[in-house]
C-alpha cells in the first residue's frame, strides 16, 4: 500500500462511525498498519534502481542465477535517498492537509523502517550496498524489526480509531 495512503489515512479528527465506539467510518487498524509496512511508491523505485545498478548472470545447469551490484555508489545513495523519500511521501500530505499531529512523529518513522526492512528479508537489494551483513543475521535482524515495527504500526493504527478530542 502506499506511503500517501498511510498519511491520508492516519489524518484528521473523527469521522462518521458506529455511534459511540470511537471507530472511523471505513478505517480499520489493518488496513493502517499495512499501509504502514508496505510503502509501495519507494519499493516501486528500489525495483527500477536494482534494474540499472546490478547484473544477473545466467545460471548453468547446476547452478542458480548470481545478481551482483555493478554500480555500489550509486544504489547506497538511492537507499538512502529512498529512505528520506519514505519520510517526504509521509509528512507532505499530513503538513498539505494541515493534520500533523503528535503521533505523526512516530509514525513518520515507520515507512522507512519497513523499506529497510524490507531491503534486509531480499537478497541483492540496495541494503547490501550499505551493509556487509551475513545472511542469517541479516535475516533473523530483520524479522525482529519486521514484528516489533509491525506492532508499533498496528498500536498507532490502533490510534486512528480511537476518539479525538475535540
């Protein structure tokens, strides 16, 4: 989901909802948290960079396919130009829409915590242009990062639901 998505949907006061529950008319703290965790627009970008940064060689029969980064200069600065891009494509519509709040701090860290994520659990991405991590290391690291920003996400989904004072 988008990044955008997640900014709009994480903006303003209360809307019509069951009366009395506090609840969001169409907001569901699902739905938040996985627009949270899927910033879509940067992993979009990531896909097209690894296109032009790196080369795959052709497997041999026995072998699997090897990709190698061709270019590491150049996608360490798009991981971490895609990783203040996360930042931008959330606090731009809720700063436009004149809706920032408190928590929107926290929240504004967490779509770029999900793409670094996200680069960590795929092999060859912009994250092995920054980092020299083993594989299981790299992989346990980020499945913990993965359940704890996902339960940081689900409470501020959790968040938008909840009644906003008047």
């Amino acid at each position: 989901m988008s990044t955008i998505a997640y900014a709009l949907i994480t903006g303003g006061g209360q809307r019509e909802g069951d009366p009395g529950t506090g609840t969001r008319a169409g907001v569901n703290t699902y739905v938040v948290t996985m627009a949270a965790l899927v910033p879509a627009e940067v992993l979009a970008l990531h896909a097209l960079f690894l296109s032009v940064t790196t080369n795959t060689t052709p497997a041999a029969a026995a072998t699997l396919a090897a990709t190698r980064i061709a270019d590491p200069s150049t996608l360490s600065k798009a991981f971490y130009g895609l990783i203040v891009l996360c930042v931008v494509l959330y606090v731009a519509p809720r700063l436009i829409t004149h809706k920032w709040v408190r928590l929107d701090f926290a929240r504004s860290v967490i779509p770029p915590l999900a793409f670094v994520t996200w680069t960590m659990l795929q092999k060859a991405t912009a994250f092995d242009a920054v980092c020299d991590l083993a594989e299981a290391p790299r992989t346990v690291s980020a499945l913990f990062v993965a359940v704890l920003w996902g339960l940081g996400a689900a409470w501020l989904g959790y968040q938008v639901e909840q009644p906003q004072p008047v």
